[in-house]
C-alpha cells in the first residue's frame, strides 16, 4: 500500500495499530479489546461464584482467553475477587501432590464449601501434550482444551474420594470475542 501512494504521490499516512484481545505485545500498555474481555470476564467471575456458593462442594471453573498470557485471567481475578486460583501459562502448575492443585482445591472444599477457578486457555498444557500438535489456518498452534479437561480430572478425583461435587463449568470465549 505504501508504495502505491508513494507512486502516485498522495498525501496519506499509514499507521499501524497493535490489536489482541490478550493484551501480549511488549510495550503496549493496553490494547484494543482487552478492557472489554476483562469486563465480561469479571461478570463470568461472579456468576461462577454465586452458583458455586449455592451449592454443598459448589466449583465454579471459568475457561478465558490467553493463550500464552494470562492477562485477561490475572486481571479479571484482580477486578472480581472471587477466584480462590487463577491458572495462567506463565506460571507451572501441579495438579497432584501435596501443593497440587487438587488438593489445595480439596483443603478449600473442606474450609469454605465452594471455590472458583479460573484458567486461562494456554494453562496446563503441559498435561494435554500428545505429540500431534495441529495449526490453524492463521499458523497458530491449535491448543488443547485445558478447560474440558481440568472439569474432568476435578470431577474424577472428587469422586474418587466419595464426595459430591456441584462442577459449573463455563467457557464465555465465544461471547467475550464477539463483544
């Protein structure tokens, strides 16, 4: 573009503007979308919440955008403050053992009845790794649904134990992209 308004000499500048929805480009301090996904994603936060807290052993686990930061996780669980843990791919995390997180979630039944849990989507993959890693038509690795598979490995290890849990699984993805 630039050298066709060079050839004929119009009076036109361009300027390129950064824009993800993850809030990720190195000295951007925020970018377009972002404050929007946080908005819905605080909202998401609290229903999780009120539905988790109305029932005996309630988890509320929200999946959101991020898929190699954790921005809109981290932000929304600093906005609303009702995630007890806030999964990002920043940060490893255990699922097993004594500071893993199904037992931290475990210690957390016992102490308050309910807990919410936030991750983003690039959290944990570690755990979703086969080997047969797809790309989408933009290039980007195709990750797995750390989401689907954290409300699985919750569920099991509750019951496992014998105890009931009230799982409210939630992925507003679609619905904060699309604001």
């Amino acid at each position: 573009i630039d050298s066709e308004l060079r050839k004929r000499n119009l009076p036109i500048s361009i300027i390129g503007i950064p824009k993800t929805i993850d809030n990720d480009i190195f000295m951007v301090s925020r970018s377009f979308g972002f404050d929007t996904a946080v908005d819905v994603a605080t909202h998401v936060i609290q229903a999780a919440h009120n539905e988790a807290a109305g029932f005996p052993h309630g988890i509320g686990l929200i999946k959101l955008l991020g898929r190699y930061s954790g921005f809109i996780a981290a932000t929304a669980a600093l906005a609303q403050q009702d995630a007890n843990f806030v999964l990002i791919p920043e940060v490893d995390f255990d699922l097993e053992g004594p500071n893993g997180l199904l037992t931290k979630l475990h210690e957390r039944l016992k102490a308050r009845g309910h807990a919410v849990i936030v991750a983003a989507e690039g959290a944990g993959q570690k755990y979703l790794e086969d080997g047969d890693s797809q790309h989408d038509k933009s290039g980007n690795v195709k990750l797995k649904d750390i989401g689907i598979y954290l409300k699985d490995r919750i569920t099991d290890y509750f019951m496992d134990k014998g105890i009931d849990v009230s799982m409210k699984y939630i992925d507003p993805s679609y619905t904060i992209r699309s604001l």
